[in-house]
C-alpha cells in the first residue's frame, strides 16, 4: 500500500488535553450551577458495577434543551421549538440509564474507536498489521463496524460542566488502554458538547496518542424533526452539499469510486424529499436496503468549517443545517429500524422512523489510499468539530 496522505484534520498538538476535576457528590450540581441556570448536573443512575453516571441538563436562552450522560458519551435528548415555538425532542433513544444500557443501535452515542466500517477488521501502520473484531456482516461479508464489542458508545466517560457568556456545555474524557479492542496505542479522547444561545448544538472531539493509531471518532444521533416518533422520516426534506458518493460492495465498504450523485436518487445537491426515492431500482439502494452511503463533501477543508446537511421538516418547520470539518457525511435513513428497540415513552422504533447524518472521515479509510488519513501519531492532535444548527421556518 502506498503511503496515505496526511490528514487535513489533524494539526500539530500544541498542549495536552486538560483532564477533569474531581468527582462531586452523585446528586450534586456542578459549581455554581442552580435550576434556573443553563447548566444542571445530576445523577442519571449506576452501572452494573456500581460506578455513579451524571446527566447534564443543558439550557438556552431560547427554551432549547440538551441532556448529555457519561454513559457512552451520549446525547439523551435534544428539545428543539418548532415554527410555533413548541419544544418536542428529535432523538431517538431511552428515558433511563438501564434503556441506555441496552443501545445495541448506537442511538445519540459517541462512537470509536473507528466509526463506520473497516473491511475484514484488518488494517496496516507502517508495515505491521492489526486484527480487529468483526461485529458485522452487511451482505455476509465480516467487518468492524463503530469501534468493536465494547465501543466508547458502551464505556463510562468522565464529565465536567461549563458555562462561559452565551454557551453551556460539558466535557466529557476517556482514556482509552492500548489494545483496547484490538487498537494500538493509549488514546486521550476529549469529548464536548456546547449548547448556544443562537441555537447551535456543537459536538466536538480531539485526542492525542502515544504511539500510532486510526480514529474515526463520530456523532451517531438519530434524528426525526417532527418530534414525534411514531412518524416516518419519508417526509422530511434533505439537502447534502455533495456532488459524489462513495459506492460500496455488498458488505457496504467503499470501492475506491466517486460516483458522481447527477441522475441517480443520490442526488441531494438540491433537497429534495427523503422517500421519493428510496425504493428506486438502483444498485447503491439495493446494497444499502436504503440509503446508508458516505457523500464527499464539496469545498476545501484544511480544518475550516464546511456545510455538509440540511435537513426540514416541512410539517412542523424546524430545520437543522450541519457543518463540520471532517471530509464526509454519512446517511443512514434508519433501514434496520424494526421495532424490536422499544425507547422513550415506551415507543417502538420503526422502519424509517429516524435518520443519522454522521460527519466523518470515509468508511474504511485505513485501508483506501485515496481517502484521507486516518492515522495519528504521537505529537498530533485528532480534531472533528460538528455543528448543528437549528431554526423553524
């Protein structure tokens, strides 16, 4: 394999990644904090081991509202107005720590270490080769998919509220072992999660290694901006700012080729309605059972921010625009949804009814010497910035 090229995402680590303060009491808030305040910390439960998981409650000037555990790393719930000025949450999940103990569907979770999926579980740094559990087979054909058995969407991460002017948020770290799911190289990983007053919802993660590694840290929330999660994501409007795909074999891993989105039902250049086209006879379609592809996204990257999604839901007007710095995004329209995941409220989660749109670098990137690195070495700094965006129209 010829040498990959360098990473646009990762910049020289000019400090180290602060650590958090110390635990406080379960069911204390963090300082200064109080009910009327932007940010509010809780106990959300204990692991099976007996370990203590804080909630945080964050709040903008707006009425928006966040809920983000350790557990995971993951994004609870999210309260979004819509174009009356009703709250209702977007998310798909569960209402309790022991729901979120049994996400087997990575619902609102930070996931790594690689994020998507790398062909066979194998990958090569510098000549040496790496075996990694294969945790799914799209098409019968094995692969590690979202950082293993015991990803960090299933690990307990250490969190520390802020708030500083217009902003709330918390931060969230782990230290991940080396070996740890067959990976080299002990990972920091900072995790934050910043909530605005001008409604934008920032997920963000930088990490450091001490020997060379491949990360592909991703936000993996499922979203339905009718807030209402008995109904279908057909409806919603989606625009990507992506003129190519990246086509896949059958077992979903990217086969070198740009396909160009003109003509196809992939061709969200312009928005266009989700379920218009998902059933098309089309060969991506086919492999996917729906839409579930990485688009390239237009525009230059060299860490800035580029527009990647919008997203509308012409019933209840709100909308989300992404942008990110990261060279991908993928859609996965909910296709495995069946009904077997019953979550808030006790609903049963059906075909269709969410939808992630996860910024990213590409699928198997370790593997494909044409996408960007996904290599980090010791002296650099990952960093994947993603902002969500929010109004009603």
């Amino acid at each position: 394999m010829k040498p990959l090229v360098k990473p646009l995402f990762v910049v020289a680590m000019c400090a180290a990644l602060s650590s958090c303060s110390d635990d406080s009491s379960p069911d204390s808030t963090s300082s200064g904090s109080s009910e009327s305040s932007g940010l509010v910390e809780s106990e959300f439960g204990k692991m099976p081991g007996g370990e203590s998981v804080k909630i945080f409650t964050l709040t903008n000037t707006n009425g928006m509202e966040a809920k983000v555990t350790e557990y995971g790393a993951i994004l609870v719930s999210l309260q979004v107005p819509d174009k009356d000025g009703n709250l209702a949450d977007v998310t798909h999940g569960y209402d309790t720590l022991e729901g979120w103990l049994t996400n087997t569907s990575y619902f609102g979770a930070t996931v790594g270490r690689f994020g998507n999926r790398i062909a066979h579980g194998k990958f090569s740094i510098d000549g040496k080769e790496y075996s990694l559990v294969t945790n799914n087979d799209p098409g019968g054909i094995p692969c590690h998919l979202h950082g293993g058995t015991k990803g960090y969407d299933k690990v307990l991460w250490k969190g520390e509220g802020f708030e500083s002017g217009s902003e709330r948020g918390v931060k969230l770290t782990y230290v991940s072992p080396d070996g740890e799911e067959g990976y080299p190289g002990t990972l920091t990983v900072e995790v934050t999660y910043t909530l605005t007053d001008s409604n934008d919802f920032v997920w963000e993660a930088k990490a450091t290694t001490d020997a060379p590694t491949v990360l592909n840290i991703v936000h993996h929330s499922y979203w339905n901006l009718s807030g209402d999660a008995n109904t279908s994501i057909n409806d919603h409007e989606l625009k990507l700012f992506s003129d190519h795909y990246l086509a896949t074999d059958a077992g979903l891993i990217p086969t070198g080729e740009k396909a160009a989105v003109t003509g196809t039902p992939m061709d969200f250049s312009s928005a266009h309605v989700i379920g218009a086209r998902v059933e098309e006879d089309f060969e991506a379609l086919k492999l996917g059972g729906g839409y579930d592809h990485a688009w390239v996204l237009n525009g230059t990257k060299d860490g800035d921010l580029v527009k990647a999604a919008k997203l509308r839901d012409p019933e209840t007007g709100r909308v989300m625009e992404i942008s990110t710095n990261q060279p991908a995004i993928q859609f996965y329209g909910g296709n495995f949804l069946d009904g077997t995941a019953t979550g808030k409220g006790g609903v049963a989660y059906q075909h269709r009814t969410a939808l992630c749109l996860e910024t990213e670098n590409y699928p198997d990137a370790p593997n494909n010497p044409d996408a960007p690195s996904a290599v980090l070495r010791p002296g650099e700094t990952y960093h994947h910035k993603m902002v969500h965006s929010f109004s009603a129209e």
